[in-house]
C-alpha cells in the first residue's frame, strides 16, 4: 500500500500518509495494482505539477479525494501534485491522479509517484536494458572537453554545434552520444515538417506550452552529414546514427541529401547502422531511402486509428494509409521496422487501438514495437480518452506478445539489428 505525495508551492514535497496513493488511466482515477508499482528508478526526476491539486483514497471507504490545501499548516496553503519522469528503458503504467490544472503544463512523461514504506514507488515497468541510457553516463563532467574535441576534429561543421547546443542546453543523450562517440549518436537534418503533432517538442504554437527543444534552423550539406557520422560508425560502441531527432521536423524531407550521405558514408564504413526516425508519411522518400541504403526505420505512431492519427499528428498531404504504404515499402525492400508507440495509459490500451495496432503490425511486417511515454498535458488528451477504457499497460503488453509471438516489445533501437539486416539480405539473394 503506497501513500499519496504532495508539493507546496516552493516545490518541497511530502508523504501523506492518511490517503493512498491513486494514479490516471484515461480519464479515470484508480488504485495501483501492487504489480504495477516498482521503486523509483536511478535517474528518473521528481517534479511538481503546477495549480493540479492531487488526489488520493480514503484508506477506510476507498473514495477518491481531493486534496487542494496542505493538511499540515493551519493556514490555507494550495498544494500540487507530485510526478516522475522516467529514463530510458522504463514505461509509464499510471500518470499521478489529480485534477487538470488550469495552466499549460510543460511536455513531459508525468507519471505517477508515492510512498511504500518509506521509499518511492512509480507506476512503471521495465521493458528495456537500461545500462546504454542510465542518466549517470550523461552530462559528466568531461563532456564540455570532448565537445570541444570533437569540433576541433570536425572544425566548422553545423551539425557539430548544433549538437553542442542539444548537448549543454537540453542534456540530449542522443547528441551527447556523438561527443562520447558510442552507441546512437542523432544527426539532425530537417528544419521542415510534413505534420504539425499535438505534442511536438521542438515546435509549439507561442500560445501553448513552451518547447523543450528549438528546432534546427538550416539544412546541412551531405558532406557535413557524412564528417559526423564516418567518425561514429568508425568507432563508437555498437554504433548507431539517427536521423530524426527531437529539435528537427521530419527528416525523410531530406531524403535526396541523406542518400547521397549514405553513399558517402559507405565508401569509407560498412560499421554500424543508419538509422532513420520518421513519420513515415512520405511514401516515395522512405522507398528510395530503402534503396539508397538505410539500416533500420523507426516510424512514430500515436494511434492506428485513422481518425485518431489524423487529430493528433495532423499530416500535411498524406494519411495514415501513407504510412501503410511505406511500412508495406520497408518490408518488401526487407529494411527493419520498429514501431515508435507513443503510449498513453488509458488510450494505447484500449482494446479497440489494440486489435487495431495488431492488424496493422501484421498487415506491414514490423520487427519491433517501441514503447515511448508521450509527453503530453493530460488536458490535451481529455478528447481522446473519453470513450477509453485501458486494459492496463502491462495486460496491453502481454496481450501483444500473446497475439504476437515473433514480435519484440521494448525502448529504443538496438545495435543488433545490424545483423537481422545482413541476414534478410542473404534471404534476399
């Protein structure tokens, strides 16, 4: 039995041990499952979620309450809801309970917190290795030295500062990984969008919540593409570029430039994968992306319903049935897919986007789900849970693997997929 938390306004937080803790799936408030609670996480944030008071159950009746004053003060003083944000590797089962607040709250993976016996809990599983990505690797203190190492080496390249941007303001792992040259290294290419996404973080209208990220504001020659990536494939550890990253738009835009830097690529490295994050909704450049070379696809998705994608990502020129058509592309060329599921609780586990989401991994061959937390204001989904009710995330995951018995649940890209690629080429022939 986990206790309920909250934050006073300066951010201080505090257990409250007259109420349980309850967590949001959809548009409902519920009580953890004991399963569905783990220890919070080494590297995940604890953050206080403006103006949304918290709520939390009655230990005696199990009611649901509201809590928007401190119970420890004579004095009225609002109180806020408490979340987590999790690392990598990690997905979000419950977001905290509480009441929506009135301001627009920042686009992050809130995710519920409490006390068991007196140490934190998430509601959260594991459904990836972690050690690539545990935050302790990232933003150390030798960091600012290989930056200006690696700009030395590749002197006046834009991509570089740009990712020494990505790296020192907004703690990018994947722009880090460049600098510490090991793993997936991201090599933004596209300051266009072919879609305009609800819960995009590197473009928002001024009106709406701020950007986590600024979008990248030129688009680089395939020369500058191929002195960032040669170097990593070189030598990184299980070597993976991205293309695709969270301050650009969609980077198949580009595809004419990134194929003529995978040609240049290829002539001085066959190590490593390229890899591309995309929307897929471009079916003509992921054909001829397939063709010019690339390792592995990971398509983003918030749901196979058409009239659910089509109000979230809100595509210019293509549909959902575009995404099919690239996806079917991928798979005749035999490149890897991974689907990239931006998974809410309470929405993505429905059983309707369910079904859906397995007939249309059947329909185009996809390798491999990965589960992302959307990063969202949980207003911003008050229209699309309302005729949801969630089997529960975990009861979602089993309920793929079941239905899908050759399919691969996890976080991120592996390097590994390297040598399914060279595999199905050998089919191939």
């Amino acid at each position: 039995m986990a206790d309920m938390l909250f934050a006073r306004p300066d951010g201080q937080w505090f257990d409250f041990p007259a109420l349980e803790m309850a967590g949001l799936s959809g548009n409902r408030w519920q009580k953890p499952n004991k399963k569905d609670l783990i220890p919070l996480p080494e590297g995940a944030t604890l953050i206080m979620m403006p103006q949304a008071a918290p709520v939390g159950i009655d230990k005696e009746s199990g009611e649901f309450l509201l809590v928007d004053e401190n119970p420890y003060k004579k004095n009225a003083e609002p109180v806020y809801a408490m979340a987590a944000l999790l690392p990598q590797g990690f997905t979000r089962l419950l977001l905290p309970a509480a009441e929506m607040s009135p301001i627009e709250l920042p686009l992050l993976g809130f995710t519920a917190v409490g006390v068991e016996k007196g140490k934190l809990v998430v509601a959260a599983a594991i459904t990836d290795e972690h050690k690539s990505w545990h935050p302790r690797f990232y933003n150390t203190e030798e960091l600012p030295k290989l930056i200006k190492k690696r700009q030395q080496e590749i002197p006046n390249n834009r991509i570089i500062e740009q990712l020494a941007h990505c790296s020192l303001e907004y703690g990018c792992f994947t722009a880090q990984n460049i600098f510490y040259r090991r793993f997936e290294g991201g090599i933004p290419v596209s300051p266009l969008c072919n879609a305009d996404c609800i819960g995009c973080i590197s473009l928002q209208p001024s009106e709406c919540c701020p950007s986590p990220q600024q979008r990248l504001k030129f688009r680089p020659e395939s020369q500058e593409i191929a002195a960032v990536a040669i170097p990593h494939l070189k030598e990184a550890k299980e070597a993976i570029i991205s293309f695709g990253q969270g301050c650009e738009g969609e980077p198949s835009l580009e595809w004419q430039r990134i194929c003529e830097a995978i040609k240049l690529i290829r002539q001085q490295t066959k190590l490593g994968i390229i890899n591309i994050n995309t929307n897929a909704g471009n079916t003509e450049a992921i054909s001829a992306l397939c063709e010019g070379g690339i390792d592995s696809i990971r398509v983003s998705l918030f749901s196979p319903l058409d009239s659910e994608y089509q109000a979230y990502h809100r595509p210019q020129n293509y549909t959902l049935d575009s995404v099919r058509e690239s996806l079917r592309s991928a798979q005749a060329a035999k490149v890897p897919v991974a689907l990239n599921l931006l998974a809410y609780p309470g929405f993505s586990d429905d059983q309707r986007r369910a079904d859906a989401l397995i007939e249309l991994i059947k329909e185009t061959g996809i390798k491999q789900v990965q589960l992302r937390n959307l990063n969202i204001d949980p207003k911003q989904m008050t229209g699309f849970v309302k005729d949801s009710w969630g089997m529960g995330m975990n009861s979602f995951i089993n309920y793929l693997k079941d239905q899908l018995p050759g399919l691969s649940i996890g976080s991120y890209t592996h390097s590994e997929v390297k040598n399914n690629q060279k595999n199905n080429q050998k089919n191939k022939k």
